[in-house]
C-alpha cells in the first residue's frame, strides 16, 4: 500500500512564498516533500505527473479524487477507518465511505461538503507517481484553482452529465489556457445518473471540442466516469459498453509531462546562508551559500552564471543538497549553489544561465485573474511578487476583459473579481521576467495588497486573448 500525504498551500506553485528573510544563520535546507516524490518518481517508467482538478461546485472532484486514491490501493487503513466512521455520523448509506473525506481536510469544508482550499495530495501507481492538487469549484474559490493548475503538467476537469458545460466549466478551461496547461482531461461524471449517456457523451466532446481551440488548449479528451461507483476511473466500466477509450488512469499514466530540465538555469534566491559566529566549525567559518529551488533547467559545477537583476557574472563552485555536496541539480529540486566570486546576491535576485540570460524589464503587459472582492481601476499602487522578489509597482491601463461566458473580448476600465483583463504594470525596479508560453515559472507572478498583504491578482507576462478573439471574429454566431 503506497503512502500518501496531504498538504494545504494558499500561493501559487509557480512563485516561490515569501517565506524567509536575508539574515545570517546556520540553517540546513532539507529535501521538500515535492523533492521526496520526485526522487521517488525517477524509479517509475512514466515518472511524475503534477495534476490538478478543475470544475463546477458538486461535479464531484473530492469524491473522484478520493476514488482515484482509494482504487489505486493509496489510501492508509486509518484514513479509511476515519472516513467510514465520519460518513455513519452523517448518515451515509453507501458500501464504501463518502470518498470525499479523503480529500476535504478543513473543518469549514467537512461540514459544508465542498472544498475550499487546495488539498495536494501524493500518490502512485506501479507506471508513474502522481503529485494531485483538488480545488475548490465555487466562483469564490476561483484563486484556489489558479493556485492548483499554475504548476500542473495536467488537469482534470469535471462535468456533471446532468448539467453539461456551463459558466464555471467555461471560466475555468479560460483560466487552463491562460496558464498553458499542457494536458487537459475532461471526466464526465454521474454518467450512470443520466438516461442516454452515449448521447450525452457525443454532445459535451462537441462542445468543448469547438470551446477548446478557441481558449488556446489543445484538444480535449473526454473520459464518461462515475466517481461514486468507479466507472471508467481505475477499471473499465461494463455500463458503458459503447465507450472504447481508456480509462481515466490509464490515461493520466501515459500523458508526457513537462520537462523543466530542458529550459535555461532559472533559480530564484530565497535565502542567503551564512554562519553564526562563533556557532560553526572553523571549516566552515567562511561559508556563503544561496539557497532555493532550481525553477527550470540545470545546474552544474563550474557553470557560468547571471546575477539578475544586477547583471553580474560569476561560477558556480559548489552545490548543497541536504548536507551532502552534488556536481550537478536539475528542476525542480532544492538546493544551495556556491559562487566564485564575492557578488552581490541576495533574497528575490535570480541566477540564470549565462547564455540565456532573460532581460529585465520595468514594464509588464499581460494577463491578471483578479481574485479580489473590490474592483481594479487604472492607477492603483501595487506590489508584484515575481519569483522570490517583491517590488513595489502601479496599474496603468486597464485594457480589454475576456468574457468567460460569450467568450467576447470587449475594452473594461475596470477588473471584478474573477475577471480575466489585460493590463499594463509599472515596476518600480526592474524583474527579470519573461514571456509566459515561454517559461510558466519566470513568465507568472502575483499582484498584493501593499496595505493588507492580501493577495489581489495572479499575472501572466505577455499573454492575451488572440485565440477567443480570432474564433469569435471569423464566426461570430457560434455560441460557447
């Protein structure tokens, strides 16, 4: 039985937290919980899949989530116990527990049956490890999602058989597009809840089928499962006779994942390690080291590298994992890199590869999800956190909305929350960022509150609507 751990996150995946202050000190920096599974995924023949679940309140994703662990025999015999006897006390008839207490930890979520904040949870198969991200589906909830699907190499989005595609489906997969998402699956659930399911199949492929291009995914699989009963999840289901495709696992372990190593060194520096006085051995007296995680690409002794947004140049001389001194690390793992030279580097300053170094900027245009509850209007004061960096910084124009539901892109003076609008940023010192098709990880950042600390918005450099705009111009009269 495979060991799964659960975690709840509230910042993107793809931005470092701001956990962590330039200061001298001694710390060990010790694998993360993600560096565990990967190096546990290197064994496996598809390795690791970062997924995340998208879609309306009360398709189902807790309980297909909690299906995929309990099927995949990754659900610990305690875990079970306690969610049998949390589902006598509500009242559950089923043979099995309500699968969805596996997932929805937070009080707030168990006694509202919904899911609020993102659950992360590891689990594998004998083919590949998965790391899978449940998110909430209310409208509220929409930042979660983002928070979800901002690192996931693929997400499943969910549709109620009964319901079909509507608003929320459509907000979310513009959401997916916007985040590049390499893979998305659709499981069409409570399929056994509905009288003609091939019909109802046939009608929601054409449907997003027509929806996807013009959101900027590629094309969509649709999988009919029934997470209560097991349909299509793990096993193939006999009440779908007339379905020939694979199973939701089994695609989901044949889908290639993103590969981070193949980009440019990209390391965001989250802290500077140096020794206490007096608190260190003498070997170690004179020790420098900048910790983080490798965001993309590799790193190796004696690689050149940049020291943005600064611009200097030096060498890697040592790498730090764990105790134990390595010639060479790969995204996404974490690290501490020594230097040649006695540079200036400190928290929120990026290392990147010398030969393809991005250029710093003092201007961003892109793409902000506004997650706020109080409006966006051109001139408000900021701060962006990029990577591990936090600058102060005001909106300028606030340009066109995409609307989620018509897919019409139409000029906004203002953002609401949800909203998808494209904006213009002035930094108060420059960011080395990047485009977002090309790198999700120096290409995102996140909009805060300089009062409250509250996060306001997640941002994509450089992104737009030209796909919904291109579909919607040459065939105005197809509705979404």
């Amino acid at each position: 039985m495979s060991t799964v751990t659960e975690t709840h996150e509230t910042t993107t995946p793809a931005i470092d937290s701001a956990a962590g202050q330039d200061a001298d000190t001694t710390t060990t920096i010790t694998p993360s919980a993600t560096d565990v599974v990967v190096a546990q995924a290197a064994s496996r023949v598809g390795g690791l899949l970062r997924l995340a679940t998208a879609g309306s309140v009360d398709d189902g994703k807790s309980t297909l989530v909690g299906r995929l662990l309990h099927d995949t025999k990754s659900v610990l015999a305690d875990q079970l116990a306690a969610a049998h006897a949390e589902s006598r006390r509500r009242g559950w008839t089923g043979e099995l527990a309500d699968l969805a207490l596996l997932t929805d930890g937070l009080r707030a979520e168990r006694e509202q049956g919904i899911t609020i904040d993102v659950a992360y949870r590891y689990f594998a198969t004998p083919r590949r490890s998965f790391v899978l991200a449940d998110c909430p589906g209310h409208v509220q909830y929409t930042r979660n999602t983002v928070t979800g699907a901002s690192g996931a190499d693929a997400v499943i989005v969910l549709v109620d058989a009964r319901h079909g595609v509507v608003e929320q489906t459509r907000r979310h997969l513009a959401v997916l597009g916007l985040l590049r998402v390499p893979h998305v699956v659709v499981a069409l659930n409570k399929i056994d809840l509905v009288d003609d399911a091939e019909a109802v199949h046939a009608d929601v492929s054409a449907q997003l089928g027509e929806l996807a291009p013009r959101l900027g995914l590629s094309a969509l699989t649709v999988v009919p499962v029934s997470a209560l009963h097991g349909d299509n999840v793990v096993d193939r289901s006999e009440r779908t006779p007339w379905y020939s495709g694979p199973t939701l696992l089994d695609l989901l372990e044949t889908l290639p994942a993103a590969d981070e190593r193949e980009a440019g060194l990209r390391f965001p520096v989250q802290t500077v390690i140096r020794p206490q006085h007096g608190a260190v051995d003498p070997a170690h007296v004179d020790y420098r080291g900048y910790a983080g995680h490798v965001a993309s690409g590799a790193v190796a002794v004696g690689d050149e590298v940049v020291v943005l947004p600064s611009g200097s140049r030096t060498r890697v001389v040592g790498i730090d994992v764990s105790g134990r001194t390595v010639e060479r690390a790969e995204a996404p793992l974490s690290v501490t890199l020594r230097l040649a030279d006695q540079v200036d580097v400190s928290r929120g300053d990026l290392l990147a590869s010398a030969a393809d170094a991005p250029e710093v900027a003092s201007r961003i245009e892109g793409v902000l999800c506004w997650l706020a509850g109080t409006p966006l209007r051109p001139g408000a004061r900021v701060l962006v956190k990029h990577g591990t960096r936090t600058v102060p910084a005001r909106i300028g124009v606030v340009g066109e909305r995409l609307d989620v539901d018509t897919l019409d892109v139409a000029p906004a003076e203002e953002a609401t929350l949800n909203d998808l609008v494209r904006v213009d940023v002035t930094l108060a010192e420059p960011l080395p960022v990047e485009p977002y098709a090309e790198s999700r990880s120096a290409g995102s950042f996140l909009v805060i509150d300089p009062a409250s600390g509250a996060t306001l918005a997640a941002g994509f450099v450089g992104a737009g609507f030209d796909g919904a705009r291109a579909a919607t111009t040459a065939d105005p009269g197809v509705a979404a």
